[in-house]
C-alpha cells in the first residue's frame, strides 16, 4: 500500500506566525489570553492549551485587566482594539498581514465611498474575518453568503464588492457575474479579488493530489470554512474522498482493497496531525 501526506497541505503562513508567536509567550510567560480558538482545529487547540494558552471569547474579553491577549490570525474589528486599550491589555497582534492589508482597503473604501455606496463583501456571516472586514465599515457593509444573498442588494445604487481572503476564486467569479447581470446600467460597480493566492492555489495542487490516489482522508476541523471548500474541491474529483477531524474517525471499511492512500488538509491542518492520521492507517492496514 503506498501512502501519501500532500506536502502542500497544512497551515498557512498566516497560522504559522500566530503559533509561533503564542509559543514564543507560552515559553517565557507559561500563560497567555487567545481571542478565540487561535486556529480551526480542536487538536491543535488542546496541544497549546495544554502548554498554556487560554482561549477566550469576546465577553470574557470585557472583564479582563492587565494581560496579555494574542488576537488570531483572522484579525479583529476597531472595537476590540479600542476596548483592550480601555482595559490596559496588551495586545499581541497575530493579524495575518493578508487580512490587515485587507482591512486597510475596505476602511479606506468605506471612509471615500459616494453617498449610498453599498460595500459588499462576499464571506460567512459571522467568521472571525468577515466580522473584522466589517467592522470596518462601523458595521454597514453587507455580506453575502452565496448567490441568493444578493437580493439584499439595491441595484439601483452603486457596489463595491470585496471577498473574504478564504473564500473560492469560482464562488467570486460567480458573484461578479450575478452582480453585473442585475445591476443597473447607470450604477457603479467596482470588484476587488482579495482572495488570499497562498490558499486559492491549493485548489489545483489539491485536485491534483486527489486524483492519484484511489482513497482521500482529508483532515480538517469541523469550524475550517477553508477546509469544507477544499474537501468540497477533493470530493469533486475523488468521490471516495472523506473529511476527518482525526485518526479516530477513520473507518477501516473505507480502506479494504486499496493500494493508494493520500492525505492531506486544510490551511488550518497541522502537519504532526495528518502525520498521526498515516500511522493510524498503516495500523488499521498491517499487510498493505
């Protein structure tokens, strides 16, 4: 049986700098505040909150004085600066630089646009990104899920369309199109791609993983909006292709008869965990 971890999956650099700088305080400190779960995935989430790290919501945010509080990659809105200012907190910035500089745009759009410009950002309502794009716009800015949510546009007033840096680049290819098509002819509309190229340029190294392999374990964590579009771009050109959380959730059944098994993840995967996913197959399949 030959077994393949994809050397493409794994974290992205944005996730590596947040680890590596709440290990960094983990190792001098021993504690440390993280807004949230520092990264999608439950593993690595228990691994550093075993060496430490204590993972907080914005409402215990509030009542915090005096510490250290490690803000994740996905990056957080004005607020929440303004409220660990208020509360003498030190903040750790781990905003991944794509997502700040994306911020920086939709602010500075929101801060010029022409009376009753929408601005629209295509992303998941509520995701720790897109509350932090909108947060920008002191919360006026209007996201769109998919297709169907663009009834809530106004046609008739002009668009600014931004995209949620780990959304598909079909998904805003089909956004763009639908907006074009609606749009009235003396309206304005204006479309940024701020898909993140480090995640969108998975998608083809990862359909072409999937295909040279007879199985796909995909691991991912249940909260990865990252993962459940590229499990989506696996399963696309491998049907046997199943998503994961860890080595527990494998059925051996999937593996009975196959010769070629790969693995591979999100860009909130670590690599140690698709690593125990491989040992956990070579166990369940001792004579391959």
């Amino acid at each position: 049986m030959r077994i393949e971890i994809d050397r493409d999956s794994g974290f992205c650099n944005g996730v590596v700098s947040a680890i590596r700088k709440a290990e960094d305080e983990l190792d001098g400190a021993g504690k440390l505040y993280c807004l949230g779960d520092i990264v999608h995935n439950s593993d690595e989430v228990e691994r550093l909150r075993k060496r430490g790290l204590v993972t907080i919501t914005h409402d215990d945010l509030k009542s915090l004085h005096g510490v250290k509080v490690l803000l994740r990659a996905h990056g957080e809105p004005p607020s929440t600066y303004r409220l660990a200012q208020g509360n003498d907190i030190n903040i750790i910035d781990a905003t991944c630089p794509v997502v700040l500089h994306l911020q920086r745009r939709i602010k500075a759009s929101y801060d010029n646009r022409k009376p009753g410009e929408q601005i629209v950002i295509y992303g998941k309502r509520g995701h720790a990104e897109v509350n932090g794009l909108v947060g920008q716009t002191n919360g006026e800015a209007i996201v769109v899920e998919d297709l169907d949510g663009l009834d809530r546009l106004d046609y008739t007033k002009d668009i600014i369309l931004y995209s949620q840096t780990t959304k598909s680049l079909h998904g805003l290819s089909d956004m763009i199109a639908e907006i074009e098509r609606r749009k009235s002819p003396e309206t304005s509309f204006r479309y940024y791609d701020t898909i993140c190229r480090q995640v969108a340029n998975r998608v083809p190294q990862l359909r072409k993983f999937a295909s040279k392999h007879e199985v796909i374990l995909f691991v991912t964590g249940k909260k990865s909006s990252n993962g459940r579009i590229l499990y989506g771009e696996c399963h696309d050109v491998n049907p046997r292709t199943y998503a994961i959380t860890n080595p527990d959730e494998i059925d051996a059944q999937w593996l009975d008869g196959i010769e070629s098994i790969g693995i591979c993840g999100a860009t909130s995967t670590p690599r140690w965990l698709m690593e125990t996913v491989k040992e956990r197959v070579k166990e369940l399949c001792p004579n391959g």
